[in-house]
C-alpha cells in the first residue's frame, strides 16, 4: 500500500484492519507515532486538532537528522571510536619500543625483520618498527649479542659508539667506562669517536678507561650465554665491576692494586664467583652481606 496513504488515514483514525497491520510494518512508523504524540502533548488551543500530514513529515525529517537523532548520535560516536582507533595505531605505529632486563635477567628478542638480540642483565634497546624495513638502527646500552638477518645496514648506536652491519653475529658491551665489539660472524665496522675499525669474525674491538685496541678472540659466541664471565689479562678493576653488575652487590678495595686476571666466573653464586676471582691472586673476600663485600690484600 503507499505510504503517504496510509499515514494519511492513520493520522484520521481511520484505518481498516489490514490497513492498520500494514501501517505497523512501515519502517517509520514508531516515529509517526512518537511525533503525534508529541504534537499533542505541546498543544496550547482549546481544540482538539490532529497533526497535519505536511507537519507530520516536517517533523519526521527533523526526527531522522543524523546530528538530532539517536542513529546519527550513535553514528558519530562509532565515528569517533574509529578515529581514536586509527589514532591509537598512528601512534603505536610511529611510537618507540623500548626493552630492558634487570640484574640475573636475559632475554631474546626478535626484531621486525627476524634479526635477533639476546640482551644480557641491565641492559636496554629501542627500536622504531614502521620504518624498520627503511632504517634497521635502534639505539643500545648495555651488553647484547645479535644475530642480523643479511639486508640494509644495520646500525647500533650506543653513547660510545656506533656498530654497523649488513648481516653477521656479533656482541656488544656499551658501559659507562666501557665501549667493546666482537665480531663472530661476517664483518663489523665500528665507529668509535674519530676512529672507524673493521672487524673481521674472530676479531674484538674494545675501549676502556681511555685506552683502545684490537685483539683476537677464541670462541663462538659470548661466554654470558653460557653463563660465565671470561677474562684475559684484564685489570681487577674491570673484573670486579663485572662481579658487581652480575650479582648486584657493592665491592669494597684498594683501586691502587696493580693486578690483573686470567679466568671465569660462573653466575651460579656470589661466593663461587669470589672463591674463582681471589684464589689465583693475592686477594680475599669478606662478605658482609647480601649487598657488600670487601676486597683485601693477602701479602702485606
């Protein structure tokens, strides 16, 4: 039946049976009915009168604005949903990750493109990944191993230096005194201040306490995946800051002591560490507690 029809002989109450179920199914018809309704709980006049069809439909677009209606409520609402949404992954999208790992905690770590870096304790990576495909870099501190897939240049910049890599194995130890890169696989460039080192596998670049060189080294990969500490005629200063940094615990001694040395130290305890580091030397370890020990001399 048309429409207009049959609103018009609803709007007189004059429907017939069949008429009226037709009506009910109209897709406005709880509108028609709000709107009367409304019509003649506004009326001033003495009279009676019922809404015109004219009027009615006036009211009826009024009622179907989207910016009046719950539909177009509903629908902006949705809209500013959306908008948050492409907002929130705008902002993931172009945003920072940022890893770290505490004292005794390593973790893997798998970048956009599948290249890898095991992060031993306290250190700390960040990394943009929607122009990762673009730019490999991220920025470093820390001591980590990488294994990078084979692309574009690969860049770790740390506050001594940077490491630069088109795909190879490598570690990286970036402290406040010390600055250090082995390569194990492939070839790294290091640029470390005014000095740029290439550094074919086997090979380790390292700067401490002001003093830079080269050396060769031995092994396949980091002695921190396996869980050791392993040193070659390396000062007891160094020795001892790594002991600190692994156990978090403040070691006390004579800065002066002209000593050096050769060996390991597992990360199993604190008490085997020492037990590792004095017995060749002529030191010995007091432990005070969890968080100190004293370091002294054994032939003055």
């Amino acid at each position: 039946m048309n429409t207009e029809y049959l609103v018009k002989k609803w709007l007189e109450n004059n429907l017939t049976p069949a008429e009226q179920e037709a009506f009910d199914a109209l897709e406005d018809a709880a509108l028609y009915k709000e709107i009367a309704e409304e019509a003649q709980r506004f009326k001033v006049t003495d009279k009676q009168r019922v809404i015109s069809f004219d009027r009615l439909n006036q009211r009826l677009e009024t009622k179907k604005d989207p910016r009046t209606s719950w539909t177009g409520i509903i629908t902006r609402i949705a809209a500013i949903l959306v908008l948050g949404g492409l907002s929130y992954l705008a902002w993931v999208s172009f945003s920072t990750t940022t890893i770290s790992t505490v004292v005794a905690e390593n973790r893997t770590i798998t970048l956009p493109d599948e290249s890898i870096a095991h992060l031993n304790q306290n250190s700390q990576l960040s990394f943009r990944s929607y122009n990762w495909e673009e730019e490999r870099a991220l920025t470093f501190e820390g001591e980590a191993f990488f294994e990078v897939k084979k692309g574009k240049q690969f860049d770790v910049q740390t506050a001594q230096g940077t490491v630069s890599v088109l795909g190879t194995k490598f570690n990286v130890i970036a402290s406040e005194n010390t600055f250090e890169v082995t390569c194990f696989e492939g070839l790294v460039r290091v640029i470390h201040q005014k000095d740029t080192v290439q550094l074919p596998a086997g090979k380790q670049f390292k700067s401490l306490a002001g003093s830079t060189g080269t050396q060769r080294v031995a092994t396949a990969e980091p002695y921190w995946l396996k869980n050791r500490s392993v040193f070659k005629n390396a000062p007891l200063a160094e020795v001892l800051n790594a002991l600190e940094q692994q156990f978090e615990v403040k070691i006390e001694y004579d800065a002066d002591q002209d000593l050096y040395f050769t060996g390991a130290f597992t990360h199993d305890t604190l008490e085997k560490a020492l037990t590792s580091i004095t017995a060749p030397l002529p030191i010995a370890y007091t432990i005070i507690d969890s968080t100190k020990v004293i370091i002294s001399r054994t032939d003055e």
